[in-house]
C-alpha cells in the first residue's frame, strides 16, 4: 500500500522518517530487476522520495546537482531529523515555487549519495557500482510516478545534472510532464568540462587506492569549485598575498577552495561522487525527441556548460524551446545564487 496523505509511503519497505507533511520515505519500487543502459540489471530498486503539497495540486519535480538531495524545500517539518532543503529560498510555502499551490517532488537519485539504491546501499558494500545514465534516471522517475498515484507531471525543473535528467526524461516519456524548465544544463556534455571532471575522478580512485578517499575527495571538490564559479568573482574576492609566509601555498583563494573540499567531504561518500560524476559525461539526449515545451536558462559565464552548447540545443530541439541567456558572477553556481531571476522563472510555471 502507497499512502499519500498520512505521511508514511509503504511497499514493503523500510521509512526513513514520518511527518504529517510532507510525505516522504524510501520504497521499493520495482518486483524485477532494473535493466540499465550500461546492460547490466539491479535485482532491486529502493527510491528515497519526498513530496510537499496539497493532495490534489499539480505536481511539480524539482531537481539539482550530483550533491542535492530529496529535500528541497524549506519551511514544511519542524522535525530536527529533517535536513533543511537545499533550494528552500525558492521552493516551499509562501515561496516562488510554492508548495500551497503546487505539489513539489525530489527523489535521490540512483547510484548516488542518499538513501536510493547506489555504492552506499550494503548490498553493494566492497563492489562496483555499474554506470548510470540520465536515461537510468528518467526511467526511475517514470517509476515511480505511477507507485505515487500520479498520471503526470505539471513540470520538470533540473539544474546541472537534474537538468541533464529533465532533458533525458523528456525525450522518453513526453507523454508525462507538460513543460520542462531546464537550468544550466544541454543534451550532451562540454568536452573541456568532461577533462576537468575526469581529472577529479583519477585524483579520487588514486586516493581510494591509497586509502585516503576522504582527503581525494576533497581535492576534487577544490577543482570542481574552481570551474563551479568564474575568473571575475575570484578577481574580486580574493587577493594573491599569502596568508602565511611560513606555508607556500596559503593563498586566500586556497584557504576557500580547501574548506569547501574539506566541508564537502562531511556529506558525499567518494565512491558516489565517482558514479554520478561518470553519469554526467555519459549523458546524451536527442533534442530532436524533445517535443515537450522547453525553457532552457544558459548562463552566459558557464564555464562547465558554454552557452553555444544550449544554443545548439535550442535550435535542435523538436518543439516549442526557449532560450534565456542571463549573465551571472556566480557562473555554473547561478541557479543557487540569484534568486531574484530564479524567483521569478519559478512563479511562471
């Protein structure tokens, strides 16, 4: 049995946590194994959900970046063993996209961080997690709607790989979402911002081969923060002048890129990061199967998705697409970092 209003989800499986709203919990989602793109099956799939709103409001998925989690709203469970949302100055009561209005849906994604099935989950303790897709994903969500009692979505909101996903799931199953909302994110990935992600995966297995996954870990992170944002913020925030004569390498920026690895380290398993960070260069959707209404944002200082890439996307895509180029300091960061655009996109939808 799936209860939908009682605050526990139930299919033979395990909760995570109750609350009276929102609904949320984990639940095995398939009776056969899960066919892969990769061609291998998972004997299983547990999803990790969460789902705020009214019963009978429109549904609306929202996801993030490899590092975001089910819960994305903010103001909705007073509990101490729920995580705050990750975009909850957008999404929740009262908010842009708003969760007394619309019914606003995440899930963890596979082979990821949370509580879905992925390296973390212990029948895969010690083992290789094999590759997964967007298409992987997409087909997760086509799922579970179903498991959830919902016929179809009002949208599909992704940013970075989420919107890799979007993408993915619109080109399989039009027939379930009305419109996609699409930030900084293209149907295929930027062959420099594969390079510089594929680095950060060989720094990783080197440290998990030393075991020192952790510290790995939070190098790649300093790498990936460094193309995260752009040269003009940098420009402004930070100065050259070491911190410390006695440590060479204490630059400013360093004591910032260090503590974001360090502080990152505390909530991703590197086995994890490797997975989905793999997923992002494996990523490819046909824009020309992309026949559902479209709003792709493009930052214009994207280092990681340039914004010829959304164009090319634009004009490939085979129905109504519309592009909005916005310049940002915050670069690939901009969609957790200018809510006053973002704001205003959500309350559109």
């Amino acid at each position: 049995m799936v209860e939908l209003a009682g605050g526990r989800a139930e299919l033979g499986a395990r909760d995570v946590w109750r609350s009276p709203s929102p609904v949320g919990g984990v639940i095995n989602l398939l009776q056969r194994p899960f066919v892969l793109d990769c061609g291998l099956n998972l004997p299983e799939v547990q999803v990790a959900y969460e789902i705020v709103g009214p019963s009978n409001a429109p549904v609306v998925a929202v996801l993030g970046g490899i590092s975001a989690t089910r819960f994305v709203t903010g103001g909705v469970d007073n509990s101490a063993t729920r995580p705050r949302g990750w975009w909850r100055d957008l999404c929740g009561p009262g908010q842009a996209l708003d969760s007394n209005k619309y019914r606003i849906l995440s899930w963890d994604f596979l082979g990821g961080n949370g509580a879905t099935t992925g390296p973390r989950s212990s029948d895969y303790a010690g083992k290789t997690f094999p590759d997964i897709t967007t298409g992987d994903q997409a087909r997760v969500l086509a799922e579970l709607l179903p498991v959830l009692g919902i016929s179809s979505l009002h949208a599909l909101v992704g940013a970075s790989y989420g919107g890799m996903i979007a993408l993915a799931f619109g080109a399989q199953f039009p027939n379930l979402v009305k419109r996609l909302l699409v930030i900084s994110a293209a149907h295929r990935s930027a062959p420099l911002a594969v390079a510089w992600r594929t680095i950060q995966r060989q720094i990783v297995n080197f440290g998990l081969s030393e075991n020192r996954g952790g510290e790995a870990l939070a190098l790649a992170r300093a790498l990936g923060m460094a193309t995260y944002r752009t040269p003009d913020e940098f420009a402004q925030r930070f100065s050259g002048a070491r911190l410390d004569a006695n440590d060479p390498d204490s630059f400013p920026i360093w004591d910032y890129l260090r503590a974001r690895g360090e502080d990152y380290v505390k909530h991703m398993d590197p086995h994890a990061f490797l997975c989905l960070s793999r997923s992002i260069d494996l990523h490819e959707a046909d824009p020309q199967k992309i026949c559902v209404p479209t709003t792709v944002v493009a930052v214009r200082q994207d280092q990681l998705v340039p914004l010829a890439l959304l164009e090319e996307l634009a004009d490939a895509h085979a129905g109504s697409c519309e592009l909005q180029v916005i310049d940002s300091l915050y670069g690939h960061d901009a969609f957790l970092k200018e809510p006053t655009f973002f704001s205003r996109l959500l309350r559109c939808l």
